[in-house]
C-alpha cells in the first residue's frame, strides 16, 4: 500500500530526488564508483557542492554580499555557533517555542540575553508580535516556522539589527527577501535533504566582530575561506539536497512551491475548521503552511487513539503530534503532494462519518 509521509523531520523527499539518490550511491554519473566512496575533493564532487551553492543563490536570490555554507551538526550546533561568532556582549530572542528556546538557552553561556517575547504561557500557540527590539544587542533570533507547534512568520520582518533566523522547516517553502537577514540557517533534513546536514547562508560582513577566540571547526570564517571543505562535508546528503534543489527549479521554484504549499495548507485547514470532532490549536492568523497541528474536540476526546490508528491503517504515516502538543501534527513539506493531503482529509471525513 501506498504511504502518505507526513512525518515531521526526517521528512518527505520527492521520488525523482530519492531515485537519483539511490542511483548515485550505485554508480555516479557513471563514473563506476559510489557517491559513497568518492574523495569530497574529486572533480566531481566540487561540481556537485558548487552547483549546490549556486541553485541555493539562483532560488532563494541571495545577494553576492552573502555566502551559503554546508555544514554539520545540524541545526542544533547553530544554536551555540551563532553567539560564538556574532554576541559580543548582548542577544535579544524571541521565544516562539521549543527551538527557539534551545537556541536562546545556548545564548545565554556568551553574554546577556534579552527575551523580547514569549508565547510559552499559551502553549506556543501564536506569535508574538508586539515587542521592542533593544537596538544595543549584537542581533535578533527569530523562528521562522515552530515545527512542533505548527506557527509560522510569512514575512520577512523588518530588524534594526542583525537579523539571525532558524528556518529549519521552512526554508525554500516561500520567496524571502534575504537581504532582510544577516544569518539564516537549518537542519536540512525538514525540506531539502536527509539528515547530517545544515545549511548557513550569511552575510559576510556581521562576522569579525566579536573578541572572543573561536575554535577553528565553529568559525564560519573558517567554512566561507574553505568553501565548506575544511573538512570533509556531508557529501551523500549535499548530493541529495542538490537534486531537490534541481527538482524544485524543474517545477517553478519557491514561488510555485508557496502556491503548492499554500493550496495544501488551505485544503486541510478547511477539513479541520469545518468538522466536528477535530480542531486546530494554532491561531488563525499564525498557522503554518508547513506542519498542521491538530486535536480531538474535548467532546470527543475518547476517539483520539481510534483516529491515529484508523489513519495509520489507511496509510497515513507519522501524523502522531508531538508530545507537548498531544493529538496530530500533519507535516506537507514541499515534496508532499496534494493527492496525499487529500487522502488524509477523505480519511478524516470518513472517521467522522463513522463516529
Ligand atoms: C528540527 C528543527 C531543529 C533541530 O534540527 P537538528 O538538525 O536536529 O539539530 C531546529 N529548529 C527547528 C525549527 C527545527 O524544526
């Protein structure tokens, strides 16, 4: 049977970027060799990192001031090298949820972190919006997409200071105007990649500032004079994360993926507001077109594991939520299909005709 991947990292890839995958582990580009085995300074894996870096600048439209780096340690290790290299005394953070507070709590061993906002008292159901950015701090940490909540900023927001934003679960989701941001960084395996990597687009400038010595390996300056090759990078998941980069373009780039992504989102949100056993925990005006994030009425409360394995049974994969969250969590990354976001609101319906 077929099925719907709606986990929530490591997530859905398209088939096309799996299927190249697989053939490159076997033979790459018919060198008689596997991805797998191949030196990272072969001829044909500078290609394939360079072409990467490229796509990543041709997609997004990153500015020439700005440089894209492949790393890993995933998101997480972002969370420390960002203070590392950019907090000299002063970080102001904004709390949207679990990230965003792990990446504040990192903060707070380099200097003085300010919370500007919190929506931690309302479980993370929205996000903040009226609050003061102190313009003596080094930079501004935001979220973009909460992926455990299921809240999402849409815009750019405009920062007096250096912008720094975690977008994980977002990234290539939608247009950014990356001159907005000083930093923008993730984990790759939410929407472009499997896990082992973390992509860092940042502008060149906001770096040697602070006078703190930086070990050489959580230096960007080290990664952006190496061309991501101080050592050798996450070379099987870059190959991966270039071939969704090549199918994205293939099919209209971030500007068709916000229009996919929003005709799905619109598609399951109306089954969730429109039923009457299921609601969304996210506010309106917030919810994200990345992860759905959904629970049983009080009322029918005692469906709750009924529905998990009633949809599990009709092939719908990993829509547990998460567990500070309870109920559902539906993740329509870029490469689901609405075909599945369908399947999975016929699957809501039915239960709903049965209960
Ligand atoms: C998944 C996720 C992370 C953690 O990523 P790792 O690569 O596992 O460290 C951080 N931030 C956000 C928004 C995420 O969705």
């Amino acid at each position: 049977m077929k099925k719907h991947n709606f986990g929530a990292g490591p997530s859905i890839l398209a088939n096309e970027v799996i299927e190249k995958t697989a053939q490159a582990v076997l033979n790459f580009n018919g060198s008689g060799l596997s991805i797998l085995e191949m030196s990272h300074r072969s001829k044909d894996f500078e290609a394939v990192i360079e072409e990467t870096r490229q796509l990543f600048i041709e997609i997004l439209n990153i500015p020439e001031s700005y440089s894209v780096l492949f790393l890993g340690g995933g998101a997480s290790l972002q969370f420390c090298m960002v203070p590392f290299n950019l907090m000299e005394k002063k970080a102001a953070y904004l709390n949207t949820g679990v990230w965003a507070n792990k990446a504040q709590k990192e903060a707070k061993g380099f200097g003085e972190v300010v919370e500007v906002a919190s929506s931690k008292d309302a479980n993370y159901t929205f996000i903040p919006k009226d609050y003061v950015i102190p313009t003596d701090a080094d930079y501004f940490h935001i979220t973009t997409n909460n992926t455990i909540y299921g809240t999402e900023l849409y815009t750019d927001i405009d920062s007096p200071i250096t912008l720094v934003a975690d977008m994980s679960s977002d990234i290539f989701s939608r247009p950014l105007d990356v001159s907005k941001y000083g930093m923008i960084y993730g984990g790759a395996q939410k929407n472009l990649a499997p896990a082992g990597l973390a992509f860092v687009i940042i502008k060149n400038d906001i770096l040697g500032k602070v006078s703190r010595y930086i070990p050489t390996m959580l230096s960007y300056q080290t990664h952006i004079d190496n061309g991501s090759m101080f050592n050798t990078p996450p070379v099987l998941p870059i190959y991966s994360a270039l071939e969704t980069l090549r199918w994205m373009k293939a099919n209209g780039g971030v500007v068709e993926m916000q229009k996919r992504n929003q005709a799905k989102a619109e598609l399951l949100y109306n089954a969730i507001d429109n039923s009457k056993m299921f609601v969304g925990t996210a506010v309106k005006e917030d919810r994200s077109i990345m992860n759905v994030c959904f629970v049983m009425k009080p009322e029918y409360k005692e469906f709750e594991g009924d529905f998990l394995k009633f949809a599990t049974a009709a092939g719908m994969d990993g829509i547990k939520g998460h567990r500070s969250v309870g109920g559902y969590r539906a993740s329509i990354y870029n490469a689901m299909p609405i075909e599945s976001v369908q399947a999975l609101v016929d699957c809501m319906n039915e239960f709903e005709k049965q209960h």
